[in-house]
C-alpha cells in the first residue's frame, strides 16, 4: 500500500527508535523527528497507518505502537494479568546529586514501562526513573538504563535506593549504609566517585531498588 512522504516519515521514525532503543516513541517525540509540531496531526496520520496494516495501537499507552512486521516475528505475548504497568516518573542522577524541583514523590506522570511478572515479583507501589551518569557501572546500571524503584522509606544496609537529601534539595542513586545512628554513607558503585556522607535527619529514602531495564 502506498504511503505519503509524512506517513513514510512516521514509520521509519518507530522503526528506528524500537531498533536503537528498544521501544517505540511518544506521539510527542515522533512529531519533534517528523517535524510535525501538532499531536493531532501525528494521531491522525498513525490512524492512517493502523488502518493500512503497518502498525497496531494501544492508545490507553504512551508508547503503545507496534510494528505489524515485528509483532508476526515476536513470541506469543504474555496474558494481560501478567502485565503490570509503571509509571515513568523522571530522571534520577547516578552521579553527583543535583537538584530537582520537588521530592520524586510530586513528579507528574510522563510514561508508562510494561513489564511481566517474571521481571518484576513484587507487590505494592512502584515507579520507574531513567538513570543519568555512570556512579553505579559496578553495579551493571549504565547511563540511559531504566531503574524500577518500590516506594519505601525502611531499608537495609546495601540496598540500591533513590536518596533525597532535604536541605540540598538534591537527589541521587547510590547504595545505603548505616554508619551509626546519626550518619547516613550514599556509596557510589564506581571507584573513581567518593562515597557522600549525609546526617540521617537530612536525608529521605524515597524508593528501593527492585529491577534493572536496559536501555539497548
């Protein structure tokens, strides 16, 4: 089936992004690659390629697009009941921390991540993060890497967690120790990154991590 110049754009654009990245993009990020600045126009010309049989949909998801071509070529997909969907909140640093306009906590809602239930075990609360910076490569969490975080404040000594420091207003994604009652060690998993060192009433722990995505 024919497609116009536009149409041809779009498709080439999921292809490459679920190629390079392993997902396909937001209706948002192909307008900004087609140079297309309006959502509706791109909806309308995804439509288009639904119907003409290159894509399928799954508009209750941001990145719900599927290539007709991958999908024959992909394994049965898994029940919906062992789906679980998570929120994909915003970045977080594995590096030095910098600041952020309010606590992970207030952070809107900008995705979703599906994931299957041999993935991920746990029950309750979850959120996802896009790690930045390489403080945690010993650790086999790179740069551009998807963190699945359970919302807690009770960890152990050795957990991975998504650290809040009060006063700096700053967070980061480093493995906690308990020095002693008052003191609180942020390990880095990178030899070359100092440990940061934060007296317990200063500091939030506002996740543990449960799970790795990688970015491919």
């Amino acid at each position: 089936m024919d497609l116009s110049p536009k149409q041809q754009k779009i498709l080439d654009c999921i292809r490459e992004s679920i190629q390079e990245k392993g997902r396909p993009p937001t209706i948002r990020e192909i307008g900004d690659v087609v140079k297309i600045s309006s959502t509706s126009v791109v909806n309308y010309n995804l439509n288009i390629l639904q119907e003409k049989g290159f894509i399928q949909r799954d508009r209750d998801v941001s990145r719900g697009v599927k290539l007709v071509e991958l999908a024959s070529l992909a394994p049965a997909e898994p029940a919906a009941s062992e789906i679980i969907r998570v929120p994909l909140i915003g970045r977080i640093v594995a590096g030095e921390p910098v600041p952020i306009p309010e606590t992970l906590a207030a952070l809107s809602v900008e995705d979703t991540i599906a994931l299957t239930r041999d993935i991920v075990e746990e029950n309750g609360p979850m959120y996802a993060l896009e790690v930045k910076g390489d403080s945690m490569i010993d650790a086999l969490i790179h740069d551009g890497d998807i963190v699945i975080m359970k919302r807690q404040s009770d960890v152990n000594n050795g957990d991975l967690v998504a650290a809040w420091l009060k006063n700096e207003k700053e967070t980061t994604l480093k493995r906690f120790y308990r020095e002693s009652s008052d003191l609180v060690r942020l390990q880095p998993a990178n030899p070359t990154i100092q440990p940061i060192y934060v007296h317990a009433s200063n500091l939030d722990i506002q996740g543990k991590v449960i799970a790795i995505v990688r970015q491919l």
